[in-house]
C-alpha cells in the first residue's frame, strides 16, 4: 500500500511562512500559527511541503489505510489560506453563523483574509475541532 505522502517532517515553519509571496497572507499566516499554538499546546511542525500542523493522530480507513495526519492546522495556498478543521463543520453551525467571511469543503475552511473573520470564533471553532479530534481518537 502507497505511504501517505503528506509526512511530518523536520522543514523550518518560519522559513516555509516567510517564503509566501503576499505580504497579507504571510501576516495572516503567523497569525493563525500563533492562535492555533495557544489553541492546541503544540509547537507548529511541516507536514509535506506546505501545511503547517498541530499535533497528530492517527487514523485508519475501512480499505486497510491508515496513517497520520495533523489535528489540525494550515496551509497559506494561492487563492486562500486554508485551515484544516479535521473534524469537519456539521456540529459547528452556531460558530460558523458567528465567523464571518469564509468557504468551505469537507475538512478545510477558506479564508481570503484573517480580517474578514471573528478571531474569537475562529479560536472556538479550532478549539472544539481539536477537542473533538483528540475525543474520538
């Protein structure tokens, strides 16, 4: 079976953040690093060549794959910065209504800016996703 490609590995956070082009997502970037390491208690770590990830935990799928992957985290990507709320948003309705300004697909939330959200809520939302996470785990 293939190895997940998208490995913890040992690459600098700071020289991956400081390497983005746009100065706004850059500053948003150890922005959101900084709340999701108050959030979580974990110092940031590379994961592949572009997300930086919180914690970990394991999973494994009914076909046999299994692996690990980040509690949560982000990824400063060229149309948004993504944030990784690994539990999904189905029982998050009530924070999302509070947010802001965003997208978002099955696990990744899409922001243009940080400006356009409540930080608290994005905060909270983070913080039950992880809770959630490390619960089920």
């Amino acid at each position: 079976m293939a190895e997940n490609k998208t490995q913890k590995n040992e690459q600098s956070v700071d020289d991956f953040l400081n390497g983005v082009e746009d100065e706004q997502k850059r500053r948003d970037s150890f922005a959101v690093m900084e709340l999701m390491k108050e959030v979580t208690g974990e110092e940031p770590a590379m994961w592949g060549d572009s997300i930086v990830g919180f914690g970990s935990y394991h999973y494994r799928y009914a076909s046999g794959r299994e692996g690990d992957s980040p509690l949560t985290g982000f990824s400063p990507r060229k149309q948004n910065l993504t944030l990784y709320i690994t539990s999904g948003f189905e029982q998050y309705e009530d924070l999302l209504d509070d947010l802001g300004k965003f997208k978002t697909g099955k696990s990744c939330l899409y922001l243009k800016r940080l400006q356009d959200v409540d930080l608290d809520v994005l905060r909270e939302l983070v913080r039950q996703s992880v809770a959630h996470m490390e619960a089920t785990n």
